[in-house]
C-alpha cells in the first residue's frame, strides 16, 4: 500500500512539474487582434449604452461576458453563480419648497435641494442666522457669539479668502466642512448662497451610491439664489456679497421642504473560474472593469479603451488558458476571471468582492489588472510608443513581482516596461486608481497594465475604432505569459514589502 501511495506521489510530481515546463506560446496565439476586435465591438457597441454601472446596458454587458465565460467551458465563479451581486442605492426628488414670509420659490430656478445629503423633512423657522462663510474649526470660528440652535443659518458660498492656503486648513478640509461646522452649532438646516441659477437640465435623480446607511446624519442643505438671500437679508445682502459678512439674525418666516424616494438598484461582478490541479486551492486573479459612464441624455459614452480593452483582453485571456486545458496542459493554481462593475463609481465592485471574497485573499498568490490597454499615451515622449505598457505596482507587496513580469516579457512579448506610474510622487496617483487598489489594500500582490491618459480619456469619442488591435493583443498576451509562470510556479508570491 506504501508503495502505491509512493508511486503515485512521484507522478503526481512529475506530471506537475512537467506541467509547469509547458511551452505557453502555442497558447498565447489563441489571443488575436481578431477576437479582440470581435469581443470589443459588442462591448463598446450602441447596444450596451456606455455600460453604466446598475444600468440596463451594465447588465447586457454582464450578460455577454457570462455567456462567453460559458462558452469557453469555465465554471461558475460564485458558489454555482456567474454573477456577484452587490447593492447599490440611488435618490430621487420627489418634491421640494422653499418659502420665505410666505413667498414661494421655485426649484432650480431659485434654489436646489442636495438630493444625496438631505432626508425627508418638512420645517418651520422663525429666525435665519447669517454666518459669514460658516467656518468653525481650530483657524476660525464664524460661530462665535452667535446663538444658532435649533435655527437655520444661511452662509456666503466657498471658502474664506486665503483660507485654504493654511497648511492645516487643507489637512483637514472635508467637502462637509460647512455643514458639520453648522451642525456642531447645533443648526437644524443650511442655506448656502450660490450664483448658478437658474438652473437647467437638473434631472432629479441623485448619484448612486453603495450603503443606504449614513455613519452621520447632516443638517439639510439648500443652495438658494441671490434673490433668496436678499428676501432673507435686504440690504444687508450687498455689504456681505462685498466682502463685509457680518454675523446677524434675521426674522423670517423659512419653510424648508423635501420628499425624496430611495430606489434600491444592484449590480454585479462577473466571475469565471478555471479549477487547477496540485495547486488548486490557491489563486490568480487576472481582472479588468467593464463598466463605463453610460450616456447623458441620447450621447453615449461608449469606453472602448476605458475600460473595453481590458475587459475583452481577459475575455482573450481565458480562451487562451482554456485551450491549454482543453489540451490536458490546465494551470496548477485555480485562475479566477474577474469581471467588476462599478470601477468609474469608485472601485465599487473590486471593494464589494474584496470585503466579501468568493476565494480566500491569502490564498489569492496576485492580482492582475488590466484597465485601458489598447491605446497610444500621446504625452509619452521616451522611447517607441508603438511597443509599450506602463506596468504599475510591480515594486510594491512582493519582490517576486517585478523579474517574473521582466522574465516573461524579455522571453516572449519584448514590450517596453514603463515604470513612470511606480513613482510615488506621480501627480495622477494612478496606483491608486483602479480596481488592483482593493486587493493591494489586503496584502494581495497587484500588477496594473496600463496605456496612460488619452484626449477621448472620459469622453463620447472613446469608441473601437480607435484601438490598436496589434498592440491590445500584444499587451494581453503578457498579462497571460506573465499569468501562466504565476499559475504554475511551485511557491505563492511572497509577501515580503511592507503594504
């Protein structure tokens, strides 16, 4: 019995090692500007509406990339489910009023309500608190010697001259500064006076967003017109407006309405799963966003290159890695095809899956992200920017990261390496700015392929057309040459640079 068990040991390893010994090349053909071009066109295509994240079109997209997961024979990657669903929340303005001793005004002509920060209330006051710019922190207290409990206070716009220039004032500047300000004070609700109305085009609906449940409930927030504040102050209005805020409390009869509706959405990220062999219950991750910012009124925004290449280079990549399993030449290590949604919102699908993982982040050897990859950098002024990638984060986590990605790229895709984004003090931050960030966040080794900010960066023009096939594949193929020695390397990365 000893003997047996030692017998099929020993073919245990060998088959392995001979398995890790394969020559990937044949395999990294399947990857082709032809297949790329096919998978992109559909992607970025009128259809799927500039997939925006908890739109019809995101759920198209996921739609097609589920069914070419399924196609190419990879199993469901969420316990029997392609898809991983997360919540998403999102207000709409049902009404809004605004009277002052009586007088109405009307919504986005006169005022606006902030349809994210403010809830459900209807209010009546007595007395209107003038602030001055409304700042009360360790610099200045606009507060002092005023009595605004339970009171509304209305502020002048923006921040004090020379205010933000203070060191200490931009470390702990927040974009709720004036409304926390107001609400340590112990003021019901806020009036700021803005100068952009009227206002068109206000849809009524507010951004999307992940928890429906706020650490900290703010005072309500209105942004009035001018005329508004004249209503409040009269002549008062044109010695603040000049420069002169003077603190003082005015009469008047404030009414304050708002009636909101919170619609409950949910999108999803796609996962395939390749199961491996001796190594199975370890993991690659090789991911990409294949959400976008959808369409504004009938103008699509259609995220070809952000983030269309990445999305079909993965789709590219697991056809690869399908074929060499087909041949009976699978990966040691499990490979998860990671397909997030939510990436423009702000890293919503990588965090979701990140804070709830499928497959334990321990065992998860790297993260290989490939966000924007199929177009020319035209500020890149150094070497031929026909034949590049910038390769973030190779230097951070695990020092295997960056001779293993050298390795595969001097062996076979001979793509210059652009480091430029490694550079701490890079003013873009791009490091910080795609979905690897959440795995980097957890201590999982990260690469970021990526081809650098363009003219249709964000715009309606970012459209097929405009990619280069040649070099997307080129690039795709080192993400999966470089995924190949990962899967198929007898040890996990190390972990071995201080996060």
């Amino acid at each position: 019995m000893k003997q047996i068990v030692l017998i099929i040991a020993v073919f245990i390893s060998v088959q392995s090692q001979a398995q890790k010994m394969t020559d990937p090349a044949p395999y990294a053909k399947v990857i082709t500007e032809e297949g790329l071009k096919k998978h992109l066109y559909t992607v970025a295509s009128r259809e799927f509406e500039g997939r925006e994240t908890a739109t019809e079109g995101q759920r198209k997209a996921a739609s097609y990339i589920e069914s070419t997961f399924r196609e190419l024979g990879l199993q469901p990657g969420n316990k029997g489910a392609y898809q991983l669903y997360y919540p998403v929340y999102r207000d709409s303005l049902r009404s809004s009023a605004l009277q002052i001793n009586g007088q109405a005004f009307q919504p986005n002509e006169d005022f606006a309500s902030n349809i994210f920060y403010d809830y459900n209330a209807t209010l009546f006051g007595s007395e209107v608190v003038f602030a001055g710019y409304g700042i009360s922190d360790s610099t200045r207290d606009d507060y002092k010697g005023l009595d605004v409990k339970g009171k509304i206070v209305l502020l002048l716009n923006g921040m004090p001259p020379g205010y933000l220039q203070a060191p200490v004032n931009r470390r702990q500047f927040n974009p709720y500064v004036k409304q926390d300000a107001a609400q340590k004070n112990g003021a019901i609700a806020v009036l700021v006076i803005q100068n952009d109305f009227p206002r068109k085009g206000i849809s009524g609906l507010g951004n999307m967003y992940l928890s429906a449940y706020k650490k900290v409930i703010r005072p309500n927030i209105f942004y009035v017109s001018p005329k508004i504040a004249q209503a409040i102050m009269g002549a008062d209005y044109e010695a603040a407006k000049g420069g002169n805020p003077m603190a003082k409390t005015y009469r008047a009869d404030v009414m304050l309405e708002v009636s909101k509706a919170t619609l409950q959405l949910q999108s999803s990220d796609v996962l395939g799963f390749m199961e491996g062999t001796d190594l199975k219950d370890e993991l690659v991750v090789i991911s990409a966003h294949y959400d976008h910012l959808g369409k504004r009124d009938t103008v699509i925004y259609y995220g070809a290159d952000d983030d269309g290449s990445g999305t079909v280079s993965v789709l590219e990549i697991a056809k690869a890695f399908s074929r060499a399993k087909a041949a009976g030449k699978g990966p040691r290590r499990s490979i998860l095809f990671l397909a997030n949604s939510g990436e423009e919102k702000g890293l919503w699908g990588s965090e979701y899956y990140a804070e709830h993982p499928v497959y334990p982040l321990d065992k998860t050897t790297v993260d290989l992200n490939i966000d924007m990859v199929g177009r020319i950098d035209p500020n890149r002024k150094q070497g031929d920017s026909t034949n590049y990638v910038y390769v973030v984060g190779d230097d951070k986590l695990s020092s295997d990261l960056k001779p293993i990605s050298i390795g595969a790229n001097k062996k076979y895709t001979k793509l210059e390496l652009d480091y430029k984004f490694n550079d701490p003090k890079d003013p873009e931050q791009i490091y910080y700015r795609s979905d690897h960030y959440n795995f980097a966040k957890k201590g999982v080794p990260i690469i970021f392929y990526f081809d650098g900010i363009h003219k249709d960066y964000h715009r309606p023009s970012d459209t097929p057309d405009k990619i280069n096939y040649d070099l997307l594949a080129k690039r795709a193929r080192l993400v999966f040459f470089t995924a190949w020695e990962m899967a198929n390397r007898d040890a996990m990365l190390k972990r071995d640079i201080p996060l």
